[in-house]
C-alpha cells in the first residue's frame, strides 16, 4: 500500500497526558498537511509542511501542540499536557505543491 | 474569513433518484475546488476536483460537479444513486496561494435500497 499512512489509529489517553502521533506520506510529496476533524464537522486545518519546513500554523495549533518534519519525510505531531477537548480525529495527508491532498486513515484520539 | 458552505446536513433518498449536493464558498479569488467522499469505516478520497478550464467536471463513480463563479457555488450531482454512495460528502476549497484545505461541514447520503 503507497497511500498515507497514520499511527496509531487509534489512542486513549488520561487529561494531563502527552501523546505523540506519527504520519508516513507518499513518498514522492513534498507537502504534508495536519487536519483535526470533530463530530459533525469538516476537517479543520492544523499546519503544514513543504518537505521540512513548516510553512503554516493555524490559530487551532496552541502552543501545547508542535509538529515537526525532520527530514522531509515522515512527520510527528505532538499534544502536550491534553485536555478533553483535544479528542477528534488527526488527519493527515500529503500531496505536491497547490495539488489534490491525499488523506490517511487518521489517529482517533479519546482524552478520559 | 474564508469558509465554505454545505447546505444539507443528512439528505435520504431511493436508489435511482437523482442528487444534487449544494457546496458554496466565500472568496472573492481564484480558487481550487474539491468534493472528497468518506465511506463508513474508510478515509477521505478524492471524488472530484477543479482547477481551471471545463466548469463542468467529472469524477469517479458517475459524479460530476459543476462551477458557477458568480455564484461561488460547485454543487455536486449524480444522475442516480445506488446504495453503495452512502457515505458522507465534503466540499473543499484551496483558495488562492494558500496550501491548506477550507473544508465545509459535510453531507451524510443515506440511499435506501
């Protein structure tokens, strides 16, 4: 399977915990998005990469959360100290340029 | 702000009937313009998409969506749907340099067999 890969697909964590999440692109995109999706809503855009650098953040990325790209491959977005209003599903999902965005399965998050 | 507008929240219909998706967005540029589907259990793919020329544009499974700019509007239609088009459907749009997706808030297609 080529598409967009997330780990882990799903994740239960206690308030107050950090979780880190992992997402594998197509290999050949250089652009790599970070989406979070509610119930009842579209995805909401979170911040996105042009192979390592991180171009832009939204206003919905707190300073609890930080994403990286280390290498321009594969991509880690990190929730510090979580609270019951971090649980939505993380999307991830990668394409070249200003082109059509692949999505992966997404991470289920659920803070207890 | 940018943002864009799904009309129908939960549309039911028979198999063969005919669908028509209402999509709308607020920018005043050029945009790209997207229709992903989400079928029960499985990620978002792409249906359709539109970047510039024909505003008349067909995706997979026999959907097509049609541009108007002057009404800022890319509804989504199927001559007639079949049970396995159940799914949930999301209107997106790239407006102008922007990398990021403005996504509505969906439609859930329930089609009776």
């Amino acid at each position: 399977d080529t598409g967009v890969s997330q780990d882990p697909r799903h994740k239960i964590t206690k308030r107050g915990q950090n979780v880190t999440f992992r997402c594998d692109p197509i290999s050949e995109h250089n652009r790599l998005y970070w989406y979070r999706q509610t119930l009842g809503q579209g995805p909401e855009f979170l911040t996105y990469f042009q192979n390592e650098a991180q171009l832009e953040k939204s206003r919905l990325l707190s300073d609890r959360f930080s994403a990286e790209r280390p290498k321009g491959s594969f991509s880690t977005l990190e929730i510090q100290r979580t609270e019951q209003g971090d649980s939505a599903m993380y999307l991830c999902a990668s394409g070249r340029e200003i082109e059509t965005q692949y999505f992966g399965p997404g991470t289920r998050l659920l803070v207890l | 702000a940018q943002s864009v507008s799904q009309h129908n929240h939960h549309v039911i219909l028979s198999e063969a009937a005919s669908l028509e998706l209402g999509c709308n967005y607020s920018y005043g540029g050029t945009v790209n313009l997207f229709w992903y589907v989400q079928y029960p259990g499985q990620h978002l793919q792409l249906l359709l998409k539109y970047f510039s020329g024909d505003p008349l544009v067909k995706g997979i499974k026999g959907f097509e969506a049609e541009f108007i700019k002057s009404k800022f509007s890319f509804n989504l239609r199927k001559p007639s749907v079949q049970w396995s088009d159940t799914a949930e459907y999301f209107c997106a749009v790239n407006a102008g340099s922007q990398g990021n997706l403005i996504f509505g808030k969906g439609t859930k297609l329930s089609v009776k067999p």
